[in-house]
C-alpha cells in the first residue's frame, strides 16, 4: 500500500504566502515515472511588480514539464503564483526564478518555462528558460501564445 503524501494546501483552507520566499510547494509521486510525457500549468494571469516604479505587471505563464519521479501538486502551485502580486521584480527574475524552483522541487526529465508579457511604456518582454535538451521522442506541443498583436 502507497502511503499519501502530506500535503501543505491541499484539502485544507489556505492563505496566499506573503512572498515567494515563504511559499510551500507540494509535490507527489509520478503514478507514470517509467512513462514519458509532458505536463503542462499555464497562469494567464500571472502579476508581479515592477521594482522600480511600484507598478503592476501582467504575464501569461506558461509551464511544460516532463515529470520524473515527482508530479506538482497545482493548489500549492496556485499560491506560489500568486505570492508573486506584491512583490518587486524584473520579468526575468520572476520567470526564470518561478522555473528553477520549480525545476529544483520536482527534478524533471525536463522544464521549460515561457513568460509572455503584456506591454508596459510599449514594449512587450517574453522570457524563456529550460532546464535542457527534452528527451528523445517527446512530444512537445507549441506554447500557443503568438507574438504580442495586442494579446488577449
């Protein structure tokens, strides 16, 4: 018999963390870990702020994963996310700093992470990270998100 993670979030009531320092990621174990696949979280909004003018920022995340062992838990995930609202960083901090911890809880075969940006003084920013090279034969669906033509 299997015994059940303990979980942080998960069927219990929960507060957004204060910041992403004081989050609580959860994960599980892969019921597939001999099996190649892509699982994929997308946050279409996604807010931080900006450090230098107190601003918001917008983004529409977008996470694939091939899981190896563990798989993310998304309640905890959820909260992650949104401990980000009040807090002060470049769109490539959050981006990349959201895929390694990530990429840090869960060791994947593979991650990779797209943070699609709304504009802000005209300029729309997208950041990209990935832990490597995916493995072979995986299929890896397009993020889906096109260039910025006033998303939405």
């Amino acid at each position: 018999m299997t015994k059940e993670p303990a979980f942080a979030h998960l069927g219990r009531p929960s507060r957004i963390p204060d910041a992403p320092d004081t989050k609580t990621l959860d994960r599980a174990p892969n019921p597939h870990a001999d099996t190649d696949y892509v699982a994929r979280f997308t946050a279409p909004e996604f807010t931080s702020i900006c450090p230098m003018t107190g601003q918001p920022d917008f983004a529409h995340l977008v996470v694939d994963y091939a899981p190896g062992k563990w798989i993310l838990e998304s309640k905890s995930l959820k909260l992650y996310l949104a401990s980000f609202r009040n807090h002060g960083a470049f769109h490539e901090d959050c981006t990349v700093r959201i895929g390694k911890d990530l990429a840090g809880l869960l060791k994947p075969r593979w991650l990779r992470i797209g943070g699609y940006w709304f504009p802000r003084g005209g300029i729309p920013i997208d950041v990209f990270w990935q832990t490597g090279e995916p493995p072979d034969g995986l299929w890896i669906p397009d993020q889906g998100i096109g260039p910025y033509r006033g998303r939405g």
